[in-house]
C-alpha cells in the first residue's frame, strides 16, 4: 500500500466524498425547510391576521345571497381554494353553523367587554390588559376557554427564570470540574472524572425529569421549606443537571488548548498549581469558557422534558420558588389539542419561530467566540 | 429474485384487499377502553381489525378532518372551529356525534386533610383562586395548593366550563401532564387539592359534593353518577363521518353502544350510558 502522493481518487472514494457532501447538504436544507415552515404557520400572526372575538355578527343563511363570495370565504375562514370546490349545501350548513356557534355562548359572556376584541393582537400579546373578573390588568396566558388569553410575557419570563437559575448552578460546577480536570487531577483520577460526567449527558432528559419530580423535589422542599412544592427552582437545578455535561465538555476542551508553554513558563517562575490555574491558564482559556456557557444556555433553553415535568404554571412572577411556565413546555403541552390552523396554533408557532432565533443566536455566538479564541491562541489574530 | 417480487405483490395486494381494518384515534381519556373495546370486538370477530391510537381529542378530530381516521374518541364536544373544517370535508355533511360512556369527575385532597365536602362552587372558587385557605370551607388554617391539568386536557375544558363557569384557573394552579400526576401530587402535599376520573384516585381522598349549600353531599360512586345526582360527570364521545357510518364500522359503533359493550366501560373506570341514551 503506502502513500501515494497525487494519487487520484478511486471512483469508491470519489463516490463516497460526494456522499457526505450530499448528507452535509441535506442537514443545512433541513435547517432552513424547519425554519421556512414554523415561520409560515407563524406568519398570520404578524400580519394581524386571526381574530378570536368571541361575539361576532353572524349572517343568517338566508343572506347568503347579499354577500359577495370575498366576504363570505372571510366570514368562514376559508381559503380561496376550498370556497371555490364547496358545494351549494356544504356553504348553507356552514352557514348555520356560524350561527349555532354565536347561540351556544354562554349567558355571562354575552356582556363581557373582552369578548368583543381580538386577543391576538400584539398589545394583548405583550401588554397587561384589565381583563373582566381580575382586580388589576395582568398578564394572561389562559388560551383555552370563551375569551382566549394569549399573553407571552408570562412564558418569557418563565422561560428566562427556569434557565437562568440553570445556569447559575452548572456554570460554576461544570467550570469547576473542567479547571480541575484538565489542571489538577492525576491521569488516572482524569481518566474516571472525565467520561463519567460526559456519561451524565446520555442520561435522557426524561429520566432527569422524572427523577427531578419525585425525589428532588421533595429533598429540596424539606431543605429551603417553602410553601409551592414544584417550582422554578427545582426544575432550574434539574436543568443544570442536563447543561453541566455540554459546558463541561466544552470548557476542558478549551482549557487543555492552552499551550503547555504557559504552564511551563508560570510554573518554573514559582507559581503553584493552583495559581497557575487560576491567573494564566483560565484567563487565557476565558473566550472558550464563556463560549461553554453560551452553548450551554442554548441547550437549556431548548430544553423541553424536564420543565414541563417539573413546573408548568404560567405564573407571572420572578421569585424562583414560585413555579413557572417555559416556551418549550407550552408548546409540547399545547399544541396536541390546539384547533389545526386557529389562532392558538398559530401564536405556538409564533412562540417557536422566536425559541429558534434565541437558540440560533446564542449558538451562532458561542460558535464565534470559540473561533477566534482558537486563532488567537494559535497566534493568527 | 423473480419469486421473492412476485410474492411481494401478492402480499401488498392482500394488505390493499383487506378492507377490516377500522381506524380509532383521539382522547387518551378514551384510549384504554377504546383498546379494550377493540380487543373483546376483534375477539368475537376474526376478519376485522381494529388499530386505536390516542394523542388528545384535538388530534382525533384533525385526524378525522383528513380522514386519517375512521372514529375519533373524544372527551369534550367537538368545537364550531372543528365543526366547520369537517362539514368542508366531508361535503356539507355534520360528523356524528355518538354519546359512548360516562365520566363521573372527582375532587382529590391529601387524605389527611379533615374536610370531608364541599359545594360545586367553592370547589370553583378555589379553582379559580377567590378562596386561598382551607379555613375559608372549614379546615384547618393552612394554604390550599391548587393542581389542574394542562389546558390541552378535556378533563381541563370541562372543569373551567362548568365548574367555573367560564372563569380562568387560578395562575398559580400548577399543571400536571395527566391525572395520575396530579393524584401523585396530591398525595405527597398536605394543604393539596386536584381533580380528575375517580378510578384514578388511588391514595388521596375524594371529597363528597354538594350541588348547592342547601342539597346534601354526595360521594361519587357509581351509582350515583348514573343516577345523576353527583354534580360532576360528563359524556365521552366517538365522531363518525356519517357517510362511513354503516357496514362494519357502523355495525362496531353500535356493538359499543349495545349492552355487550357496555358491560367493559366499568372496567376502564368509566360508567356505562344509562338504558335510554344506548341505541339511537
């Protein structure tokens, strides 16, 4: 065999080259189709263009003939297409429907004031409103019932809560083994720390999940004493659990990078271990760290099993020990029962296109960061 | 070569042949006596197969507006959204609605909680959160902790519906993923307070109701949900595409509803519909 300089590719080589470029190709695509279709079923949102007031005008059946076909395909919500294939009877039952629908609201609602607006407008989105039966304006996310409550600022903020707290508690630890890892352990230590904290990350989120709602919850419980048993702090802890090993990864990566120079250098000048560790090998190996923890925020952020396990209600309030309801949780929970192509289902597709512009973000950085980290280190700047 | 294709087509035109196969999607409140149903039926009848999935009401009626499925199990009536997507498929026609089974609903408490009842509206006002502690109904001086489903739940529809009558879930009510988490949780908090099917109460304790402050309180038991006189029970439905209800899907549907079938919902934890409502 040997090495054959400026050998041509063999047709099988050839092939295969061709074959992975292929499989490359058709992730990248995939990305984008993904991408293309959560913004196409969101897009009736930012156009304004669904409307959930409960009490509308119907129009009797018997009118039907006083309406231009435009008004009544937008009446029924139909598409241009269905109301052109519709048969006469099929338009009438419609019809009759639209009318049973008005009849069957209950009495108490017929006075309402929230029945007669869109809640699917961006103000009711994003800011509090006075909803009737509520002492103050609030914000809402009750998106079953009479008068659909769509406000994602709950979501938001539980959504940040949940992950933040994640961070705080594995950033430190997965910095702290990682530092330990690559700086202190002996080989043989390394050789067993290492794989079984990487092993944590095969642990599926669903076992650190259910493990998070029946144990951990109420150890920590017993611990800080307070009063909702399942909360953004104990689902924020379970988090960390899944994130510890992704930051972990990434951080002993970076800090092993640093050139064995460095080391050398500080150590023969008489620092201990610990400080070069600390003064020359983590600053110089920072860019890398933080790029761990972008990526890391990026995996908890997306992640759905173990929130939606442990805390759901949508609860506007920043303390931690108060549960809260993610984005991810809400839209697995959610979209099963939401009417295909109605005003709920489109706002959760709305919820998602916004969930993969965060997660895109915050990769896209953590990826930046690790390449210039890697030039600088190798000295191109 | 040539056998193994031959007998390849000879097997997918049998698949495409067999026309036994009924289709059952929907309520995963449904979905364990829809299999049982399913299984007893295919018992008694060789040649029909009977494939049941569930998922939530939701999808079962998506599935039957592509027509991806024959029945669709539901635990909540169809919506007028679902209603009109149907009628433009199905060519004018309304699906129909069969009444299958009852569900007499529970309100669970930890069972060393020393309330034993309490009317249909401080059930909903504690639901709501307009009452926060369990002195207000007469137990002890603690904080109620409120646990409902997640509002992709009939089960969730159904309680915010007709037991508060309209108005939103406290916020602070926490959200289980089904019934047997909420019993779960129920039980391991003391001041608790969740609902859900009787059957699946296990290990908490289950609150006799009372219509009104006047009316006396009623356990649910069987034979007062099919009596009516417990406040809280609702019908399970299965939806149908009337042009496909007859043959051995029409025949499956009535089989369900006759005293045979019937006889499997208590099974389940379900009530059998009461003599009147079984044949129509």
């Amino acid at each position: 065999m040997g090495i054959h300089r400026g050998h041509k590719a063999r047709p099988i080589e050839w092939l295969a080259e061709k074959f992975i470029f292929l499989v490359s190709l058709s992730a990248i695509l995939m990305v984008l189709l993904i991408f293309l279709f959560v913004a196409r079923e969101a897009l009736p949102v930012f156009f304004g263009q669904t409307n959930t007031a409960l009490i509308q005008t119907p129009i009797p059946p018997d009118d039907t003939d006083k309406h231009s076909p435009a008004e009544l395909q937008a009446y029924l919500e139909l598409t241009p297409d269905e109301f052109a294939k519709m048969s006469k009877t099929t338009l009438r039952t419609l019809m009759e429907v639209k009318v049973e629908a008005q009849a069957d609201i209950p009495e108490n609602f017929r006075n309402d004031p929230d029945a007669h607006i869109n809640t699917t407008q961006w103000k009711y989105l994003m800011l509090p409103h006075q909803w009737d039966n509520y002492d103050k304006p609030e914000f809402i996310w009750q998106p079953v019932g009479q008068i659909k409550k769509f406000n994602i600022i709950p979501l938001l903020i539980g959504t940040l809560k949940v992950t933040l707290i994640g961070l705080l508690f594995a950033v430190p630890l997965a910095v702290g083994a990682a530092i330990y890892v690559s700086q202190m352990a002996r080989p043989r230590v390394r050789e067993i720390v290492k794989p079984a904290i990487e092993l944590l990350s095969g642990v599926p989120s669903v076992v650190v999940g259910v493990f998070a709602l029946l144990i951990m919850a109420s150890v920590l419980q017993a611990i800080f004493h307070y009063q909702t048993r399942l909360n953004a702090f104990v689902a924020g802890i379970a988090l960390g659990f899944a994130v510890i090993p992704v930051i972990f990864s990434i951080a002993e990566d970076a800090l092993t990078s640093v050139p064995r120079a460095y080391t050398q250098a500080a150590l023969a000048l008489g620092a201990s271990r610990w400080q070069t560790a600390w003064q020359i090998v983590l600053p110089a190996a920072l860019p890398g760290v933080f790029a761990a923890a972008v990526l890391g925020f990026g995996r908890a952020i997306g992640e759905t099993m173990i929130v939606l396990m442990v805390c759901s209600a949508s609860v506007m309030s920043w303390s931690i020990f108060d549960s809260a309801r993610s984005i991810t949780t809400t839209i697995a929970a959610e979209m099963a029962e939401a009417v295909n192509g109605g005003p709920h289902y489109r706002i959760l597709f709305m919820l998602g296109a916004l969930l993969f512009v965060a997660t895109f973000l915050s990769n896209m950085i953590g990826d930046l960061v690790i390449h210039r980290f890697k030039n600088k280190l190798e000295g191109k700047r | 070569m040539k056998k193994v294709i031959t007998l390849l087509a000879a097997a997918t035109l049998a698949a495409n042949t067999f026309a036994g196969t009924i289709t059952v999607k929907g309520s995963d409140t449904l979905v364990i006596l829809a299999q049982k149903w399913a299984e007893v039926y295919m018992g008694q009848h060789a040649d029909t197969k009977i494939q049941v999935s569930g998922g939530g009401s939701g999808i079962g009626f998506a599935a039957l507006q592509n027509q991806t499925t024959d029945l669709c199990d539901a635990s909540r009536k169809i919506k007028a959204a679902e209603l009109q997507k149907c009628i433009t498929v199905f060519g004018g026609a309304r699906p129909t609605e069969y009444k299958v089974a009852l569900d007499g609903l529970s309100v669970y408490v930890n069972p060393a909680n020393p309330l034993k009842e309490l009317t249909v509206e401080q059930v909903g006002d504690i639901f709501t959160g307009k009452i926060k502690n369990w002195k207000e109904v007469g137990g002890e001086d603690a904080p109620i902790s409120v646990y409902s489903r997640e509002n992709s739940s009939g089960t969730y529809e159904f309680f915010k519906e007709h037991i508060l009558k309209g108005k939103d879930f406290a916020a602070t009510a926490q959200t289980m993923p089904g019934t047997a988490a909420i019993v779960q949780a129920v039980v391991k908090d003391k001041n608790s307070i969740g609902y859900g099917g009787a059957a699946y109460g296990g290990g908490s304790k289950l609150l006799a109701i009372k219509k009104n402050a006047s009316s006396p309180a009623i356990e649910p038991t069987e034979e007062n949900v099919m009596n009516g006189t417990y406040p809280i029970w609702r019908h399970l439905y299965v939806y149908v595409n009337p042009a496909q209800d007859k043959g051995e899907i029409g025949a499956y549907l009535s089989w369900i509803r006759s005293d045979d079938g019937q006889k499997y919902v208590k099974d389940i934890g379900y009530y059998p519909l009461p003599k009147n409502l079984r044949s129509n």
